[in-house]
C-alpha cells in the first residue's frame, strides 16, 4: 500500500519536482516501507517525534525536513542533522537557527513561510513582510542559514479558485524575490506548495517541493501519540 502510493507519487512528479514524505504520527515501520520503495526525503512537525526517529533509523540515508511550526527554545535539538527547515515564519527564528547552526558548523537551508492563505494565524510572512525582510538584508548576516526559498499552505477550502489564487500568490512572490535578491545564487530555488488533496494544483502553479502524508501513510490517529 505505502509502496504503491510512493510508486505512484514519483511517477506523477513533473521534472523539477520532489516528494516530501510527511510521516509525522506514523510508525518508523512505515517509514522504512517507504524507503524500501525509494522515498529518502522524510518530513516531521514535532521535535521530539523527529528526534526519535532520526536516532531509530540512523541507519537509513534519510533527509530529514522540518515542516511543521518550530520554537526557538527547540531549534538546537534539530539543527545537528536536519536539512531543510520549511515553515521559519519570523526573523527571530532565523536568527536563532542561524546562532545554532554555527555553534556546530553547519550552515541549514532555511524556507520562508509565506502567510497566503484566508484562515487567521500568527504563523508566517504575509507578503509584504517577506519581501520587507529580504529587502533589509538582515539575513545577509546569518552565516548559519541559507535562504532557499518560499513554503506556503493554501487556505483549506473546496474552493479550487481560491487554491489556486494562494498558490499563485506564493509562485509570484517567489518569482520576483529571485529576481531582486538572489540572482547570483542559485540555492534559492525550492517553492514548497501541496498536499494530499491540492498538491496538483500546486504543481500546475509551480511547486518545486510537495509534501504529502494521508496520502501516503493514511489517515493520523492523534489520539494514540
Ligand atoms: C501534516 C502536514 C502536511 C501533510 O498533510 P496531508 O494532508 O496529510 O498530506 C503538509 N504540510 C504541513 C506543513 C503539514 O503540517
């Protein structure tokens, strides 16, 4: 099942595309079931959860991405292993991955969270404050990250105008903060955009990062964690 779905995942991705493989609530048995079918890229929102299982499969050639809403106060448990930080929705997050990671020489790609979507949350860049803090330049002077792009959620709706609109929005932002800011540098180049359920629209829109549990892994019981 957890095979098949992989099988099917990679072979619907466009050129350019990759499959984030969210795990979280799922057991490390179907963690390996998936890379057993050549999934290596693994996402997790909890630290703790991720710590786990980062020591359980260690002997797995697993990349590790943090998606999920991240502490300050737990940015050191993650930073010795993981590659690729999506949702970093202030500068004061940045800043302190930044602090951390040079404490152990390590330099991490780090993905703006772009606030597009209708719901109210604390969470994120709205547009206009991503683009205000690249233009300040503030992150220039953090040796320990590397900005590598743009993650966002769209708004959960059935509403597929409105996927499409927020998706759109980030696809533009992210076009445009490449020109400005990053035309020598070629490392800022990920836009992470989709889900189980909106993830083709978000590939038509330009997703270069998607990532997909239910789909995957079925449902999370929360319950049981
Ligand atoms: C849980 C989660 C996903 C995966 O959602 P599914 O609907 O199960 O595919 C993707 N992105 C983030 C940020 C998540 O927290």
């Amino acid at each position: 099942m957890i095979a098949e779905q992989i099988r099917e995942l990679h072979s619907l991705m466009p050129e350019g595309t990759e499959l984030v493989a969210v795990s979280k609530f799922h057991p490390t048995s179907s963690i390996r079931e998936a890379y057993a079918a050549g999934q290596r890229i693994f996402g997790e929102s909890r630290v703790q959860e991720l710590s786990q299982k980062h020591e359980e499969l260690a002997d797995l050639n697993i990349e590790w991405h943090f998606i999920g809403h991240l502490q300050t106060n737990k940015v050191k448990y993650i930073v010795p292993y993981v590659s690729l930080i999506h949702a970093i929705d202030s500068p004061h997050l940045l800043a302190e991955v930044s602090r951390q990671a040079l404490r152990i020489g390590r330099r991490i790609n780090c993905l703006l969270q772009l606030h597009v979507a209708a719901e109210e949350t604390k969470f994120g860049f709205t547009p206009d404050e991503a683009m205000d803090f690249l233009e300040s330049g503030e992150w220039r002077e953090m040796n320990g990250v590397r900005l590598a792009g743009i993650m966002c959620m769209a708004t959960n709706t059935d509403d597929e105008e409105r996927i499409r609109s927020d998706f759109h929005t980030a696809r533009t932002l992210f076009d445009e903060a490449r020109k400005r800011f990053f035309m020598d540098d070629e490392g800022f180049r990920h836009l992470s955009m989709g889900m189980s359920d909106d993830w083709p629209i978000a590939v038509s829109e330009g997703s270069t990062l998607v990532r997909i549990g239910t789909r995957i892994f079925g449902e999370r019981n929360y319950a049981s964690s």
